[in-house]
C-alpha cells in the first residue's frame, strides 16, 4: 500500500496548527530565564526591576514559586519540574519565569532578574570522572545492566579473548546530542470551567495528561491536552516540557491563557539531550572469522539525578553470535542537562562501536565485512533461548551488495582525481516491541469511519498508517476513513516511542473493529432490526443477510442511530514467551574525501531493510531515509560540547552543525517483507528508528577504506583525517 | 565564593553581561510604531514597539502561524517568508521596516487549489513533522522562480531535522519539469 501523507495539505499550506501556533484572547506570553552556573545554590533574586518593567504580570522564581508536583510514571520514572528547590545542578536550568502582557515585554524583563549564586565546581567530563562511574540498574525489560555468558569450561571472558587467534579492541566515543526537533518545546494552556486545556506538541497526550494532572494535583478528567501536531519529537518530548508545566500552572494563578516557548538555546539546556558515551570493545575470532568472544564495556554521561541510562553495550547482546560475551554499563553522573532517549537510544552509539569493531575485525582478518557479518548472525539475543520470530538480514545484505556494486570496493578504496572513494557497510537492528494500546472505531450514518487514539504523530505517518489499518480491518476504503490523534479524550496508547505505534495502533485497530462489526451484526438481526433473526456477515461496508444487503451507514440510519461505537485493545502477550522480535538492516555507504583538505562527503547511500510488513511505502522510506540521514550527521556533523565550566560551547543551530539539503546525496530504501504475524497481527515491525542504526559505523568505515584511517570516535572532523591522508 | 551577576534570559550563550549594561534597559522610552503592512493581500494596521520582528508580528499580532519560529536567529530558515517576492527571515527583519507586500505559506495556495510547489510537496512527501515545511517551500518556490542552477545549495539555508532533505529536492525538480513541459 501507498499513499500520500493524509495531514500534507494541512502541513503545505499553514494550516496545521502545533501548540504555539494557538492564539487566545486574553493570553500572556511566559518567558523561561536560566541558571549561569552549572552547579551551587541560589542564595538570592532580585526581581523588583523585572516586575516594574512594563507590562510584566508576574515573575516566578524559586523563592516565589508556582507549585508544582514530581510526576512519576512507569516508563519514564520522574519527571523534573522547574522552580521548585533553589540548587542548581546543570548550566542553562530554569530558575525563573516572567510573564506579560506581549512576547516581547517577557523576554526583555526576564533581562532584568539578577540572580545570586553560591557556586560550586562543576564535573562535566565524562572521561575526567570515570572514577565517579556506577552500576547502571537494571534496563527498562528488566534485563541487568552488566552480564557474562561463558562457554563451557572456559573461566573468564579475558581467557577466551586470550585463547583467540585474532583479536581486536579499541576505545570509541559519542559525544552528547540533541535531539534539535524544528519545534521548540512550547505551550499555550488555560483554564475553564472543564478544566485545563494545554496545547503543547508531544509523544502521547495521555501522557502528558497524566504529567499534568499529577503535577497540578488535579484529576486527570479534568486535564486536555490538544497536539494534532508535532513539529518533531524523536524522543525528545517524551517527558512534559518546563513550559507546559509552568504555562498550565501560571495560567491557573492568573486565570487568563498563558503561552510559553523555550529559545532553541533553552532547548539545548532545559530539556535533555543523548547522553555521551566512552565505549571499550575486545573482539577475539578464529581465523576464518568466527568470534569466539566479545567484550563491551560502556560508560555514559548522566545528570545528578542518573535520569536515564544510554545502554550501548546491550548492542553486543543481539547483535552477533559468540560462545563467550561478557558486557557492562556503567553511569556517571555529571553536572550536565538532563539525559533522556534520543531516536535508538543505545543501538545508535552502540552499533558506531560495534560495527566499527568489526570493520576493524575484517581487516585483521583480511575479510569481506559483510561476509564476516553473515558467518556470526545471531539466532537471538545471547543468554537467551528465544529464537527472533523472523530474520532476513542476510537477503539484506544480498540485495545491498547487488544494488550498490559492493563487488566493486578494494580494501583499500580506491582514487578519482583528489578524491579518495571509499565504501562501508554496517548491521542496523532495532528491537520491535509493542506497548498495550487501546483506540475506538465509530462507524457514522454516512458510511464512513472515525479511528481514534490519544497517540501522536511527530512526523511518523502514523495518520496515516491509522487510515490504511482501519479501512483493512473495515473492509472499506481508506478515503472513508477519518483517523483522529493526539487529544487526552482518545483512548490511551500510540505514543510516539520505541518505534511501536504501527504495531501497537495497528494491533487495537483490528482488536477494535472486529469488536464494532459483531456489535453492527447483532443489532442488524435483533429483533425489529431490518435483518431480524437472520445470520448476517459483513463484506465491503455492507450487512448481509438473507439474500440482500445494505450499507452500515444505512444500517444505522434504519436504526435511527447516528453511529455506533466500539473499543478494542491490544497488548504483548504470550508471544513474549515464544520469540524475541527485532527488526534488521543492511546499511551502505559511499564517502568521498578530498586528499588535501580532508573534507568528507557522503556521495551514495542504500539501506536495506527488513521490518515485517511495510504499511505505507512512500511514508516508510521517508523515515527511514530520515534516520539514515541522521547517521550521517552523528558520524560527521552534530555532537555538543560542553565546557568546564558547563557552559555549551555551541548550544544553538549555527554551532550545533546538522546537515544541510547540499551536504545529502540520493539515497536508496529497500524492503525485504515479510510479515512478521508472530510479533502481532498486522505483521509489521517498526522503524522509526532502525534507519539510524549503524550508519554513523557505515560512515566511519567508509572513510577507513577510503583513506586507512580509523577514528572511533564521532563526529568525525577534518582534523581527524588530515595527518593520516595518504601522500 | 557568592558571585552575583544578572541571568541573561535572551540568549544563554553568551557571557553574563556587567549589570549597569542593562540597568536603563526597563526605564527606556518605550515608542510605538504605527505600521500599515500588506499580509498574504490584506492590509493590516498595527501599532507596535520598535524591536518586534515579523515573525513575532505574524504570529502573535496577526494569527498568521504558517512561518514558524524555529530559532529566532535566523539559523533555521522555518521562519521563511516572502516580502517583495523575496524570501526573508522573517525572525531577522523587523516588523517597521518591511514596505513592501508579505507573503507567507498561508497565502500561496488560490482558494483550495495548492500552489505547484505546495502540491509537489504532497506528491513527494517532502516533509514529516511538517514545522519546517513552510519555510521550506517558501524557499523551495523561490528556487522554482529563479531558477536556481543549484537546488541542494540554495535550500541550505532551511534545516529540516526529520531529513526530508532528497524528498524536497524532488518535490522542486518535480514543479521544474512541469514547467519546462509548458
């Protein structure tokens, strides 16, 4: 199936309105100011001149908060809410929130506040405070952080690395990233005799409901949260924004709508970033490749309070098949902006060091990389006796190397004019997973379909995936489908996030509308219905019975109904106990880099990719082509640098590079389907994410194989290549 | 050590500024400009502080929200309109010196016929999040009418972090072919 995005029109002519774009009568504008100093006490504030500046209506500090309680949820553990205690644990933390009548007028007295710090020295380097590393718990399936799997008689991973005729390791490193959405975290909110209303772009209005309602400590019935529209989350609006929650809060102190939008500096310090990563990997093989032992310790950047973990080294555990894997993650924990998910969470900085490793690997081994990557595929994760449900990365990479003229490439590149030609590939995968989901299905009189769900779509296509599913499981038309999203009154589930929603929405929608058909069947036999005490099926929108039929909109009408409704939802069940489930990828890339400046360009990319089912094709290749464009720019273009003294030293869209139209070449999606139908019932898979994956690697190994040098570390700059570029 | 200095809401990058830089900055002589402006044909009138932007303008005085304030430095390009039937940054141009008639993306469609470009933007899927693609197509039928010789180059200046990069340039050479069919 393909179709054109359904919310485009709305998007190509302005007409899609994300929560900023929302104007009220009445509305205040909020201002957010944040901390100089990365680490101390606010001793005092001085706010006199900011609240005698004109139009100023009030000016919210720490020492005069707005109150506002830690939600805590399951997934995300507690969310972080600005004001409420005087330490200051990152630089570029809210400390303060102005509002007036105009934007201006806020912005420029938030200018005024002076604010004193009692200031302590700040950690920020990861490598500097190794010494501070600590366990990280255990992850989100529960499995522990750090595990060793040995082979029968061999007593330590260090013996059976020992006892390998090849081995290789090296040191690879992440920097910190941002997620840089185009939409900055903002909010317009009010309050009404039903309550709150916040309009405020992110990952699942249920979940911000529940932020909300928790934080305000009011029910959760009595807050709505409206975003249609996300200007891009990718992770990064998982967790309700400083602005939704001192908008809704100030808004109810001042009883009139209050907007507030963080500056894309703000962004950068007072939402949260991908944490940085230091990454130690030993790969011990026989001589004709086959890894006898794998060994991957990690260590990644947190703040104060360890709020997330970027769990890199869970990479080695699914990715190849060894007989002695011994992997740790440890956490350190830095005065630094709050960490957080960022698209792939651990498969994308995990799979730069793994997959660079095993370029490394080929080349000790004078090797075909793919060729090596096919003798080690894993059955499973390792430790694990459950088998992946589905697995075709090998055609990936058939079909990669075919399309690409992989049989072109020479270990050492090869030379056009100044430019040096290289290729690498890598292995993407992402794990699939499903999160318990539940939508409603209203079949309407006029013959056509509502599909709800409190989801989002950031730039998904999950809409539109939402009108494909639905008109499936109705047996209709796609056209006679309205899905509807991102609203707290749809029930819970579709949230933008481990890249599940397909799967998960999908997997209620079938749920829901069988439930909406047997309920639209047995009202058309029930007694003075028009198909009374008749056996009736359901085909192409229509009842049958007794030898005619009539449409369900005409079904209703003859009811005197205007609709009818049903719920359904979906949940990972007993499959959990049969399969493990992931998806997988075959990247490759060509880079070109120039023999006297070092200047890197990617010249051609072909990803190939096996998802499950693919649901819509054009929006699919969009994504993934969207996430291997993300690959690039971690191998070449983005990473933050933050300071000693915690400052960013490019917290904003000059200095913070991201690629730009000219820095991207043509790029080539391929699918290999097969519906994986034993992961859930619509037999797709998700990708949101698995683009990403290994590409930084496919870079890096690229410009190996065209210039012989290896840098393990990303971004990859200029200077890294310079002194090696051969003469 | 207590160190006291004033926290610089507007632009955390830069260093604290001494105080007295900023002591008159409330006591300043506030002076609203009177602006009669040409948005998407209509005329409006307004009555505004100097320092106001047209995007701010836009957005907040006129509830015109197709330009988007991706940065409000004019690093992103999401803020993209057109004035004089040049494409602006609108973050970067004060609201009291635009003269000529504006153009945003909310105005480029005739009725609920797309614009060529608005439509090959539909065809080509040449956005995902969607925040970006005002000023994207903004910039996109600027290429079109000038007839830039470098696609990629010209539409640097408009970031799209969901990378819809190669979709838009299609979307453009699409608007192109069917122009050199006419």
């Amino acid at each position: 199936m393909t179709t054109t995005r359904i919310d485009a029109p709305l998007k190509v002519t302005g007409r899609a309105r994300y929560g900023s774009d929302h104007n009220l009568p009445g509305m205040l504008y909020g201002h957010v100011m944040t901390s100089t100093i990365a680490n101390g006490e606010i001793v005092a504030m001085d706010v006199a001149a900011a609240q005698a500046a004109p139009g100023v209506v009030a000016v919210y500090t720490p020492f005069d908060p707005l109150t506002l309680r830690t939600p805590t949820t399951p997934m995300l553990g507690d969310t972080w809410v600005p004001l409420q205690d005087r330490t200051v644990t990152h630089y570029g933390q809210p400390v303060a929130f102005v509002v007036a009548e105009t934007y201006e007028q806020a912005r420029d007295a938030s200018a005024l506040v002076e604010v004193s710090y009692d200031e302590r020295p700040a950690r920020t380097s990861l490598a500097g405070n190794l010494e501070l590393a600590e366990d990280a718990p255990p992850g989100l399936d529960g499995e522990p952080s750090s595990s060793v799997v040995l082979a029968e008689g061999v007593e330590s991973i260090e013996d059976a690395l020992a006892s390998s005729p090849v081995v290789v390791g090296g040191r690879y490193s992440t920097p910190t990233q941002n997620h840089a959405a185009m939409e900055p975290h903002s909010a317009v909110a009010h309050w009404d005799a039903d309550g709150l209303t916040v309009y405020s772009g992110n990952q699942g209005a249920f979940v911000q409901q529940a932020d909300l309602a928790a934080a305000l400590e009011v029910d959760p019935s009595a807050v709505h949260t409206v975003n249609p529209f996300v200007g891009g989350a990718f992770g990064g609006k998982g967790r309700t924004s400083v602005p939704a929650f001192l908008a809704a809060a100030a808004s109810r102190a001042l009883g009139r709508p209050v907007k507030a939008a963080l500056s894309r500096e703000q962004v950068f310090t007072a939402t949260a970033n991908r944490p940085e990563t230091l990454q130690e990997i030993t790969l011990g093989a026989d001589r004709d490749g086959t890894l006898i032992a794998v060994r991957h310790d990690s260590w990644c950047s947190a703040d104060t309070d360890r709020s997330f973990v970027e769990p890199t080294s869970a990479t080695s555990r699914v990715a190849y098949r060894t007989p002695n894997l011994a992997v740790s993650q440890k956490v350190v924990p830095l005065h630094i902006p709050r960490t957080t998910f960022m698209r792939a969470p651990g498969e994308a900085p995990g799979s730069f060091a793994l997959e660079s490793a095993m370029d490394e690997l080929a080349v000790a081994l004078d090797m075909d990389p793919i060729e090596l990557r096919l003798r080690n595929g894993s059955l499973g994760p390792a430790g694990s006796d459950l088998q992946w449900s589905s697995k075709y990365l090998d055609d990936c990479y058939r079909i990669g190397a075919e399309h690409f003229g992989w049989s072109s490439r020479t270990p050492t590149g090869r030379r056009e004019g100044d430019w040096l030609v290289g290729m690498g590939t890598a292995t993407a995968m992402f794990p699939a997973l499903r999160f318990p989901t539940t939508t409603e299905i209203t079949l309407q009189a006029d013959d056509t379909a509502l599909v709800s769900v409190g989801g989002s779509d950031p730039g998904t296509g999950l809409l539109t995936v939402m009108a494909l599913l639905g008109a499936e499981a109705l047996d209709l038309g796609p056209e006679r489908i309205t899905p509807r999203l991102g609203l707290s009154a749809y029930p819970p589930g579709g949230m933008s996030g481990g890249s599940t929603a397909t799967a998960s929405v999908g997997s209620a929608i079938v749920a829901a509308a069988s439930a909406v058909l047997e309920e639209l069947q047995s009202l058309a036999s029930a007694p003075d219905a028009p198909f009374a005490g008749q056996d009736v099926t359901y085909a192409d929108g229509r009842v049958l019975g007794g030898g005619r039929s009539m449409t369900f909109g005409e079904l209703l009408s003859a009811l005197g109904r205007d609709t009818i409704s049903a719920i359904g939802s979906a949940a990972p069940g007993e499959e959990m106990t049969k399969h493990s489930f992931s998806s997988f990828g075959a990247q490759f890339c060509e880079v070109r880099v120039h023999r006297w400046t070092g200047d890197v360009r990617v010249s051609r990319m072909l990803g190939v990719f096996d998802a499950g089912r693919i649901v819509n094709d054009q929006a699919a290749r969009s994504q993934l082509k969207g996430g291997m464009i993300w690959g690039v720019s971690a191998a070449l273009h983005e990473g933050l640098e933050i300071e000693d003294d915690g400052r960013l030293a490019n917290g904003d869209l000059a200095g913070y590079l991201l690629p730009v139209n000219a820095d991207i070449p043509e790029i080539d999606v391929q699918f290999v389907q097969h519906p994986d139908t034993l992961h859930n019932p619509v037999g797709a898979r998700g990708i949101g994410e698995i683009g990403v994956v290994g590409m930084a690697a496919a870079v890096a190994n690229a410009v190996y194989n065209a210039t012989g040098v290896r840098v393990r570390h990303t971004p990859i700059t200029i200077e890294d290549l310079l002194e090696g570029l051969p003469s | 050590m207590i160190i006291r200095f004033p926290v610089y809401g507007l632009t955390s990058q830069h260093p604290p500024m001494p105080h007295h830089r900023l002591g008159g900055h409330a006591a300043r002589k506030r002076i609203p400009v009177d602006i009669s402006l040409e948005v998407n044909g209509r005329t409006e009138n307004l009555d505004v502080e100097p320092g106001v932007t047209l995007l701010d303008a836009l957005r907040e005085r006129l509830d015109v929200t197709g330009p988007k304030k991706g940065c409000d430095r004019g690093q992103c390009g999401a803020c993209t309109v057109h004035v004089g039937g040049r494409p602006v940054l609108s973050c970067l141009t004060l609201v009291a010196t635009v003269r000529e008639p504006v153009t945003t993306v909310d105005g480029l469609a005739t009725g609920d016929a797309l614009h060529p470009v608005q439509q090959a933007f539909v065809d080509q899927d040449a956005l995902q999040c969607g925040f970006c693609t005002s000023g994207q197509i903004m910039s996109a039928v600027a290429a079109v009418e000038q007839d830039v010789d470098d696609v990629r180059e010209f539409m640097s200046g408009n970031l799209c972090r969901c990378s819809a990069y190669p979709n838009i340039v299609a979307a453009i050479e699409q608007v192109r072919r069917a122009d050199a069919v006419v």
